[in-house]
C-alpha cells in the first residue's frame, strides 16, 4: 500500500516534495481569496492528501451526514423506522432551502422521506423533524463524541441559526463574527465519517447502504461533480454563499473510490467563482487518479 501524505498551511507545502496534483490544488486555492480545508483519500490504498484539514470549520449543511448517521443508529436500535410518519404542521416549516416548507399543513410524510430531503435538496424542515426525532443536536453530538470526533459537532438546529441571523447586523457581519456556526468540523474527520459510510461500516451495511443511496440523489452539482467524469459523485452540499461553499462525498468508480471533502469560509467575493474553484479541485482530483 503506497501512502502519500501532504500538508498546506497557508499557501506552504510543511512536508515532502509537492507533487503536480498538490501543486495545481495550491494554486487554485490561490485563485481564491478564501480559507480553506480540503481532505481527500483514495479508499482502495490509503494514499490521503490533506490541505489545512484539521482546521475546524462551519460545515453549514454537510452537518446534516452526522444527523442522518444518528437517525440510522435510532432505527436500527428500534426507536422508530423508516416507515413512520410525520404529520407536517406550519409551526414545522423552516426557511432556506427544501419544498416541505411550500407544501400545506396536513401533508402526511415519512422518516425515509425526510431523510431523503434533507440529503438530496438540504431541505430545512426535514432537518429539524429529524433533529426533534433523534432528541437535538446534544444527541447527535453524544454520538461524535462516543465515536472519536474531536471537531465534528452539530451546534443548532435550523430554526436557531436562522434566529441568529435575523438578529445580526448583517450577512456579512454575522459570517465574520463566527459565533453561529450551523455545524462544526474538519474536511479531515467529515471524510473519516464518509469513508465509514461508503465502506459499509457506519451504523451497519444495510444502513450504510441506504446513505449512499441518499447522496447518490444530491441535485446539487455546481460543485464537486461539475466537471468530473468517469466518476459518480455521492455528495452533500452545505451553503452561506458568498462566504462558505462546501461540499462532501465520495467519487465513485468499479475501481477506485475516493473521498473529497472541501470546506471553505471567509469568501467576500462573487459565490459563481468560489463554486468553480471547488469544481476545478473535483475535476483535478478525478482527472489524477482516473482509471484506465
């Protein structure tokens, strides 16, 4: 097993000779004046690339993976199942994104169903349904913890950060100040998670399964798989454009599967750019390791 470890700080490469992929990862990070966090590992070697990874960040919607990983374990645990149903009510509904919130009260919809949603449109209101199911974030967060993630943390549910940012001055303000983060990780322990899903080993196979499945759905593709071929990108978006534009999954082929985290914070520029970069990185990151 070939190993390949590299990390960037700022713009430095701290260890090893950089190869041509980290250079033309350096440089688009360059492109972009933003912080970022990138983690990628090829499943099948090990081979691991690192880009500020420990960092933690805001991970806005990509939370929502530790919330559908919690939801799995309280379902096979026998707690409730994939079957149940939820009887939407307007007090439910939540702004951003999601089309639960345009559907009338009365609407009769299932955990499966707002798993799905929360996945594949990062819909608000079926994160919130299922934070009240699984008991909050401090559950989901006992579970991080139990488990080993040290900067993986769900901080609120919707209905608190969109408070938050009502409250603040400004979008902008609000993102500079930092003190609301929807979710915290690292692109380093978010991949750690995914690489658990896509290896068949989180909650259980069957579960694993069925979240592949979900993230295979993501309608999302202004980033990651934007430019990828050869590849299918199971992915989860997590947005504050301009400011954060993140996005994680898995690129999936019959002989190599990687896992691609990217976060970023700190973008005052136009959203368009920020999403390209991250684009260009899927695009470079497939392109390198692609299979003939």
């Amino acid at each position: 097993m070939r190993t390949l470890l590299f990390a960037l700080f700022a713009s430095s490469v701290v260890w090893g000779q950089p190869t041509r992929l980290q250079q033309n990862i350096e440089r688009i990070t360059r492109s972009v004046n933003a912080q970022w966090g990138i983690y990628v590992k090829v499943l099948e070697t090990g081979e691991e690339m690192a880009v500020n990874a420990d960092r933690q960040m805001d991970t806005m919607s990509t939370i929502k993976i530790p919330l559908m990983v919690e939801a799995f374990h309280q379902i096979e645990g026998g707690k409730f199942s994939l079957t149940d149903r939820v009887i939407l009510t307007e007090a439910m509904k939540r702004p951003g994104t999601g089309v639960l919130r345009t559907l009338d009260a009365g609407a009769q919809i299932t955990i499966k169903d707002t798993l799905t949603l929360m996945n594949i449109i990062s819909d608000n209101t079926a994160t919130d349904i299922l934070f009240e199911k699984v008991g909050g974030p401090t559950v989901v967060n006992a579970r991080l913890e139990k488990e080993g993630y040290k900067h993986t943390r769900a901080t609120t549910a919707s209905s608190g950060w969109f408070a938050a940012l009502r409250s603040a001055k400004s979008a902008a303000d609000f993102h500079r100040e930092g003190k609301s983060a929807y979710g915290l990780s690292s692109a380093r322990e978010m991949g750690q998670l995914l690489e658990r899903i896509a290896k068949g080993e989180a909650v259980s196979k069957a579960a694993s399964g069925e979240m592949m499945t979900m993230l295979r759905g993501q309608i999302y593709s202004t980033r990651l798989p934007k430019y990828v071929t050869g590849f299918r990108v199971a992915h989860k978006t997590g947005d504050f454009l301009p400011y954060i534009g993140n996005d994680v999954g898995v690129f999936e082929s019959l002989k190599r599967n990687i896992v691609v985290c990217v976060f970023t914070a700190n973008h005052f520029g136009v959203a368009a750019q920020l999403e390209d970069a991250i684009a260009r990185i899927g695009e470079l990151i497939a392109n390198h390791y692609a299979v003939e």
